[in-house]
C-alpha cells in the first residue's frame, strides 16, 4: 500500500522567518522602546526652545552643535528629541486605534459572513452606506464635532476605516464557511457560534493579522494628516504631523525639520505593512 | 423498521424551481444504499438534508425524515442537532478541505467526542489511535500531531473516515468519497469503507455517480433524475435488469474498461425526453 506511510515531503518546507520580518520588526521594536522610554533618552527637553541655537544643521554638516544629532528647528527645539516624543502619539494612536477598528471590523465582517442571511443584509447595507461617505471629509468633520484631541483621532478612525476588516473578513468567512470541514463540525453538532469561533475564526486569522498591521500604519498616517492640519492634539506636543507642517515652512533654510520626521513616518508605516506580510507567511499554516 | 426513512421530501431554490421531487427511500441499519444519478439530480442534496446542512439557498417544502421513528423535521434546531449528532457522520467528498487547516489531526477527531458527547480526553484520545490504526494509517502518534497539509490526499481520507466512525455512528452518509482521489487510491478507500461498514454495522449512504463503485460497495440503491427517484432495487436486480428506461441507459453509458475501442455511449436523447416528460407530469400534477 504505497499511499499509507507517507508523511510526504510536505512537512519538511520550513519557511525562513524572512528579512523583512526581522527588519521591520527591529524598526517598530526599536521605535517603541524610543517612545516608552522618551523622557530617559531623548537628549533634550523636546519643548525646550533657544532662539540662539535656532535651525542648527545635523551633526555631520559644518556648523552643528554637539548633542543635537539631527539638527534643530527654527525655535532652536532638538529634532531628535520630538521625533522621539513624537512616537508616543504615533504608537499609542496605531495600537489603540488599530485594536478598536480591527476588533469591531473583524466581529461583524465574521458574523456577516459566517451568519449570512439578515446578518448579513443588515451589515452588508451598512457598509456600502458608510462608504458612500468621503472619508477625509467625514474625519475632519467628526473632529469638528468632537473636538481637536487623541480620542478624538482614535474614534475618527475607528469610524472610518471598520468597513476595511469588515469587508475583507467577511468575503473570508464566507469562502471559509464553504468548506467541507465546516459541514462536519455542524454534522457532529457544533453549534452556529461555536463553529463560527473554532473552525471560522483560526482560518481567518492570518488576514485579520495583516488587516491590523496595515490599519496601525494607516492610523500612523491619519495622525499625521490630522496633525499636519492641526486637528490633532494641541501644538505644544509633538507630532510627527506636526513637525513636518511645521518644516514646511522653512524647507529651504532647514530641510531637516521636514525631512528627519518624514523618513521616521515613512519607515513606521512601510514597517507595519511588512510585519502583517511577514507574519502572514511565517504563520498561515496553509501556507507554512 | 427501517433506521432512515425519507418520505415524500421536497426541497427546492428559496422561491425557485423545485431540487428534490417527494424522495422517498429507506435504509435499513447495518445497510448501504447507493444514491446514484447525473450531476445536478440531487443525490447530495439528500445526504444534506438529513444531516442539516442544506445551504441557506434552499428551503425544505414538505415531506419527513425519519431517523429511527423520529421526524427530525418536527423537531426544534437544537434537538435536532443533537440527534443527528449523536447518531450520524458524514464522509465528505473533497478531502482536502474536509479537514480544517489550522487544527492537528488529533484534536480534530478528539474535540468533537470531548465538547459535544461528553467524553474524556484520554478516552477519545486512544479511540482516535486505534481508530487511524484501524484504517491503516502507519505511526497513528506523528500522524495525530501533524497539520492537515502535512499528508496526502489519501491519507486524510482515511483520516475523515476513522473520524466519521470516531462516534460509532448508526449511520453514515459517504459524499462521493473517492471522487476527488487518484484512481489508484480509490480503490483502497472504497475497500477500507465496505471493511469499516462491515464491521461497525453502520448504515450507509452512499452518494455516487459511478455505478462501478455502487455494484461494489452497495446493496441497494436508489437512482434519481432531476430531483426525482426514478427507480429503487436491490443491486443484484438493478444489474441483472433495470426496470427504468433510465436505468436502463444510464447502465449501458458506463464505460468499458476491456473495450477502448467502444467509445463512449451517451443516454439517449429520447430516454432523456422520456423522463423528463415524467417530471414535468409530475410538476403538472400540482404536488410540489
């Protein structure tokens, strides 16, 4: 019998954990230390201003000053150091903003999808209505009516962006619910919720981690935006938004107020698109 | 009296055209019963309704379904869950999503004995071993901790099957089994079916369009078109001398295997007006 016996070559692939893995990983591990610790490390008070030391150049060009590595902005403010505060609201807006949307998205995209019927109807109109509406006009005006703030962000995206998991998941969980395997489990008498959460949910995973990953990056950006337009927190703290708005104004005396804010961006959001893709093959055991 | 008994069950598309016209038929415990006919006829829309798994597309219109004296139709969701779960399996067609790919195999089979019926780990633990040992599957311990995509499509049909027995079911409905296999590897899982059957007693329903496989493993059968039982003999008849004209071409359009030079015989197209003809009456008779 020569079907019997074999575990074939299909247990032995074992896929590297990847480069960009391992990158983008170091990045936000990196960014998140910088942020938790921000008071102990950054070099200087990051509101701390010196019209003495106003638009210093980074460190390796003529004229920059010892201690304030990327230079200073034209109140003399380290920009080192409100990149490194500024990580504090990018993060904390990526993780809590991030969690609520994916949380709420993926719920109702699952019991769309896995449900079907009236569930589905009634979540399935909701998101094509909440679509119809333009999103950066939606979010500027939510902030109007809620106020400049954190939680104000946090709930304007989370507004926002839920249709995203709830599309893509439910499109998953209804190609999932298709399956043979879940036809068993309800034959042995799993019941709705039950099958839904055991046999749905694990397979739908991996893309709810990618779906996350890229709303944390997104969220990134929609803080910005927002802060770039001063509807974020109030001034005094730094963003990265608020840096790069700040730098725009003196782009050809101290470009580096612009741009050391702007890679930081760049290389956060690029980072939390590649991490979901890196997980996703490391982990989706289909792919595995 | 007979352990399934389906009488005059009606199902069609929710406001659609009729799928199933008054089926009935009967398996005896310990019986197999071949439910054979062309693609579309809805011999696996049989199998699903008794088990509760009709898509939501389609309605049930009438009719019962009798699983030992016990219209399952009559009964509240729940109940009928229960029973179907205590008493029946399914063998599903395409073994390659019949298995969920983020779960171990042990779990698989072991989570339903444990949360639904009630049984201890370590007893369905060592009913899951004996059971892979039973069809054949060599190390049953390394195939236990393996993932679904880890084996061969043969071996995680012999997987479904040990799970379909898992429970000692008194009945088990086979969706065509072997479709999806090698034709090498048919032949062994239809043996280690009939070896199974034979031992537990178990009834089975056996959904196929290959009436090869019905001569070998069935004692009776049942053969539908469009939706309607057009005949209902012991097998032995049913070869010697099919009654319906049906049957009679269908027969005659299997395949021989010792004379290539034969060529394919299609059903011919006045048999096919003939029944449909006997449809249509039926549909005209007002009997939905």
């Amino acid at each position: 019998m020569p079907d019997a016996g074999q575990i074939d070559g299909r247990s032995l692939i074992r896929r590297r954990a990847g480069l960009r893995l391992w990158l983008s990983a170091g990045w936000l591990t990196l960014l998140a230390t910088a942020a938790l610790l921000a008071p102990w490390i950054a070099p200087k008070d990051p509101l701390a201003q010196d019209l003495f030391l106003g638009r210093l150049p980074p460190f390796w060009m003529a004229g920059a000053e010892p201690g304030y590595w990327l230079g200073t902005d034209s109140l003399g403010r380290d920009v080192l150091s409100r990149i490194i505060h500024g990580a504090r609201v990018a993060l904390m807006v990526a993780l809590i903003a991030g969690t609520i949307t994916c949380v709420i998205g993926a719920t109702l995209g699952l019991l769309a999808g896995f449900l079907r019927g009236w569930v589905d109807m009634i979540i399935s109109r909701l998101i094509d209505i909440w679509m119809a509406f333009p999103p950066v006009l939606f979010s500027i005006l939510l902030i109007a009516v809620l106020g400049p703030g954190l939680t104000s962000i946090i709930i304007a995206i989370v507004v926002i962006d839920w249709t995203r998991f709830a599309r893509v998941v439910r499109a998953e969980a209804m190609a999932q619910g298709a399956m043979d395997y879940v036809a068993s489990a309800r034959v042995a008498g799993r019941g709705r919720i039950g099958t839904m959460i055991r046999e749905i949910l694990p397979n739908v995973l991996p893309t709810i981690v990618v779906l996350l990953t890229l709303e944390m990056g997104i969220a990134v950006i929609v803080e910005a935006i927002l802060s770039f337009v001063n509807l974020s927190i109030s001034t005094d703290d730094p963003t990265w938004g608020g840096m790069i708005a700040e730098g725009r104004t003196s782009i050809h005396q101290a470009w580096w107020v612009l741009v050391f804010p702007l890679i930081t961006l760049f290389l956060t959001v690029l980072s939390f698109s590649q991490l979901g893709e890196g997980l996703k093959d490391r982990f989706d055991p289909v792919l595995r | 009296m007979s352990f399934l008994s389906i009488r005059n069950l009606s199902v069609r598309l929710k406001k659609g055209p009729p799928l199933l016209r008054r089926v009935s038929l009967d398996v005896q415990a310990g019986e197999v019963r071949g439910l054979v006919g062309e693609s579309g006829a809805g011999k696996s829309m049989i199998g699903k309704a008794v088990l509760g798994i009709l898509p939501p597309s389609v309605e049930i219109t009438g009719g019962e379904i009798l699983l030992d004296g016990t219209d399952l139709l009559r009964l509240p969701p729940k109940d009928r869950r229960r029973r179907i779960g205590a008493s029946c399996a399914l063998i599903p067609q395409d073994p390659l999503t019949a298995l969920n790919p983020s779960h171990r195999i042990g779990p698989q089979i072991t989570d339903r004995l444990v949360d639904i019926l009630g049984w201890s780990r370590s007893t369905a633990e060592s009913r899951a071993r004996d059971l892979l040992a039973e069809v054949q599957i060599p190390e049953p311990d390394r195939v236990l901790r393996a993932y679904p995509h880890e084996l061969s499509g043969g071996m995680r049909q012999r997987i479904l099957i040990a799970s379909a027995f898992a429970a000692e079911p008194r009945l088990i409905v086979a969706d065509e089994p072997t479709t999806a296999l090698d034709v090498t590897v048919q032949k062994q899982i239809l043996k280690l079916i009939a070896g199974m059957q034979a031992r537990h007693g178990t009834a089975l329903l056996f959904v196929t369009h290959d009436l090869g496989v019905v001569s070998k493993v069935c004692q009776n059968l049942s053969v539908l078109y469009s939706g309607m039982v057009v005949e209902d003999s012991a097998v032995t008849d049913f070869f010697a001398a099919p009654r319906h004209p049906y049957s009679r071409a269908l027969l005659a359009a299997t395949p021989k295997y010792t004379d290539p030079a034969a060529g394919l015989t299609p059903v011919p197209d006045e048999v096919i007006a003939a029944v449909r003809a006997e449809v249509a009456a039926f549909d005209a008779g007002g009997i939905a």
